[in-house]
C-alpha cells in the first residue's frame, strides 16, 4: 500500500490531503493519499467546503507504530476533516513507544476545521502525539483534541500529547499533557485532571479575533476559554467521560459565535 510500510519495529503509515481553490468557488482535493491504518475518503461537499473522513482501516497505533497524517489548505480552500471513530492506542508485540503526527497547514484566506473522534488510551499503551499547525494571518482553523484515560474498566496507558501552532510564523500556543503510568506526578491531582477521564481542547483562529479578541471565561462545569496571543483562542476542558467532554466542547465552540 501506498505510504505505508511494515517492519519487526511495527507500522509506518502517511496520509496527506492538499486542498486548492479550483478557481470556480469550489474546494478541490488533487492530493487525497493515504492507506493501511490511515485511509482517507472525500465525502459530499458542503457549500464550498470539501470533506474527507479518515477511516482506521487497521488496529492502532502499537507499540512500534509510527503514523503521520498531513493535511495543506490552500489560499481560498475550505477543509473539514473528521474520522469515522475513535482512535485507540493500544500495546503491542514491540515494546517501543507509539507516535501519531498531526502536520496541518491553512494558508492566508484558507480555512480548516480539524475534528477528529477522540483518542483513546488503552491500559499497557505508550503513546506520543504531535499536533503542529501554521496558519497565516488570514488563515482561520477550527482545531479539536479530545483524549479519553483508559477503556470502559480500566485504567490508562501512557499518553503524552503535544500541540503548537503558529499563526504568521508566530507562536501562539506551545503545551505539553502527559498523563498515565510513568508521566510526572500530580498529572491526576487536583492541580491536574482531578480524577477526570477525558481532557480536550480547542483552537480556534479568525482573523477577527485581532481586533476583537476573545474575553478570558470559565464555560460551565470543566472548561475555560482563554485569549492566545494573536487571532487565536484556547478552549480546554476536562470531563467524566468522553460524551460529557464533547458536549462542552460543543457548547464552547458555540459561544465564540
């Protein structure tokens, strides 16, 4: 398959998606490539949106695993990426550590929304994510992560996650969250998830923010929006569970209109 390979050390798949203005008001997809683990699928357009759905044609990622996913917005394009379901993390024959890359780019007048379902982190699991992400200053994204402790019973492997974007070539937010067996202490203490199993955030970026930038807030039970610098905002939340995290995500994206 395309973009993938298989080794003793596990798999190493890439998918990329290049999204172009075709010049008529309509969002093309001349580059729509990915298999094995990350197969991609264009769905029906919405307005002058394209749509793709990223569907886990395999288990994982292992331990081993390397997977990679590449999405460019081109100036006038308009993206919306989701998945078909939830990721899981899970251990595998190779005792090495799992990676997930997230490489997003949304060039001036570009626009992406980035939803995937959530990420799962299953008990015996090690798993490292980088989300990294340029958007030009009329550039506007949409960007959501959600990650979820353990399966239905269980405890929790390992997860580290890590998001930076940059808006003009100007960082606006760098984080890291480690979590699970091994991660620093007090990462489920009350000065961290407080006992809660699912953590998410949202980046949202709109050149209005600019001028008019989004007011500091606590949004119900578990979430806060903060002001990034730049056009950009931070949503983050923790919840019980997955349902309850999309929910404030949701009603988070509402608010900011």
């Amino acid at each position: 398959m395309d973009g993938v390979t298989t080794s003793a050390g596990g798999v190493r798949a890439l998918a990329r998606i290049v999204a172009r203005d075709d010049g008529r008001g309509v969002t093309s997809l001349p580059v729509l490539d990915g298999g094995g683990p990350l197969a991609l699928r264009r769905t029906r357009a919405s307005g002058t949106e394209a749509r793709v759905v990223l569907v886990g044609a395999m288990s994982g990622p292992l331990g081993g695993d390397h997977f990679t996913v590449e999405a460019d917005v081109e100036a006038g394009a308009r993206l919306h990426v989701g998945s078909a379901a939830a990721t899981i993390a899970l251990p595998g024959q190779s005792k090495g550590e799992a990676r997930y890359d997230v490489r997003l780019s949304v060039a001036d007048g570009g626009e992406l929304h980035w939803l995937p379902e959530q990420l799962i982190s299953a008990q015996g699991s090690d798993l490292y994510v980088t989300t990294r992400v340029d958007v030009g200053a009329a550039g506007r994204l949409v960007l959501r992560e959600e990650q979820v402790l353990g399966r239905v019973g269980e405890g929790p492997g390992r997860l580290t996650s890590r998001i930076r974007v940059r808006v003009a070539g100007r960082v606006v937010l760098d984080q890291e969250l480690a979590c699970g067996p091994g991660a620093p202490g007090g990462w489920d203490g009350p000065a961290g998830l407080g006992g809660c199993r699912a953590v998410g955030q949202l980046v949202v970026v709109r050149p209005e923010f600019a001028r008019d930038p989004v007011a500091a807030r606590v949004l119900g039970d578990g979430a806060a929006v903060m002001p990034l610098a730049g056009p950009a905002a931070l949503v983050s939340a923790v919840a019980a569970d997955a349902l309850r995290l999309r929910r404030l995500l949701d009603e988070a994206l509402a608010s900011l209109g």
